[in-house]
C-alpha cells in the first residue's frame, strides 16, 4: 500500500507505462471497427447499387432473347461507375473513387470496379475492385491499407 502514498512519483511508472499500453491497444482496436464497418458498409452499398444493374442488364438480356439473340457479352462500366458515385457520393478521379470525411481529408479511396460475368451469357455478375483505407497519425496519413473485394450478384426467374 505504501507504494501508492509514495510523494516523489517514482512509483507511478509501472501504473504509466500500462495505462499508455491499454490506450495504444484501445485505439488500435477502436480503428479496427471503424474499418471493418466501413468495409462492409461499402460493400452493401456496392452490393445494392449492383442488383440494380443486374435488374437493368436483365431487361436488355430479355429484350435479346426476344429478338432470337442471347449475346450479352458486354457490360457497361461507366453506367455502374455513374450509378454507384451517385448513391454513394463518390467523386470520380481517373482510375479511382475518393469518398470525404466532412472536413475534406479522405475517408477510403477505391479502384475502378471491373464487372464481369461469372459465368457467359447470364446474369451473375462479379465486381472485382481494391478500397484503400487512411492509416493515420496525427491527421497525417501514413500508408493505405488495402482491402481487395469481390462482390457477386445473379438474377433467377422464379417458377
């Protein structure tokens, strides 16, 4: 108990040093929620602007099937990039998509989606693209941790 009465502070170190080593993995921890939420939200917001899509390609593949013509060899990219910067507020910059926090510093970056087929001449269709996500130290940003991400859609008529 005397430990603790000691007037000159020497022994306050131990108690210090592990109070800075609780608030360093706290924070750690804390950052990776915020990622993970992040992440996943993103990829139902990627998910949700992509079922769209397939229901749109799905009306084009039905108006060929129509006509005696399954080719549906081509998606169009930008209609989707246009589609998911609008629901998402994305600003489109190139070869990537940035999202900003409020006061303009960058909330997660994310490579050009690639929309293929899983499978010709269906609707299952597969969106490959890279979110970047800020590693930061005192609101300067580090490095960027990559988060590679594949999400599936399909669309099946009901019987």
């Amino acid at each position: 108990m005397k430990r603790f009465l000691n007037k000159r502070g020497d022994g306050y170190l131990f108690q210090c040093v592990m109070i800075v080593v609780v608030a360093m993995i706290l924070s750690v921890v804390i950052f990776y929620a915020n990622t993970i939420s992040l992440v996943r939200i993103t990829e139902e917001n990627t998910k949700i602007v992509l079922d769209s899509y397939v229901i749109k390609n799905s009306i084009i593949i039905y108006n060929s099937i129509k006509q005696g013509d399954n080719n549906t060899d081509v998606l169009d990219e930008n209609l989707y990039i246009k589609d998911l910067c609008e629901f998402c507020t994305l600003d489109n910059s190139g070869t990537m998509l940035y999202s900003y926090n409020d006061d303009g510093s960058i909330k997660y970056k994310m490579s050009l989606p690639v929309i293929s087929f899983r499978e010709a001449n269906t609707l299952e269709i597969q969106l490959d693209y890279t979110m970047y996500v800020p590693i930061q130290l005192d609101s300067k940003t580090l490095w960027y941790a990559a988060v590679p991400m594949t999400v599936v859609s399909s669309f099946s008529e009901k019987f």
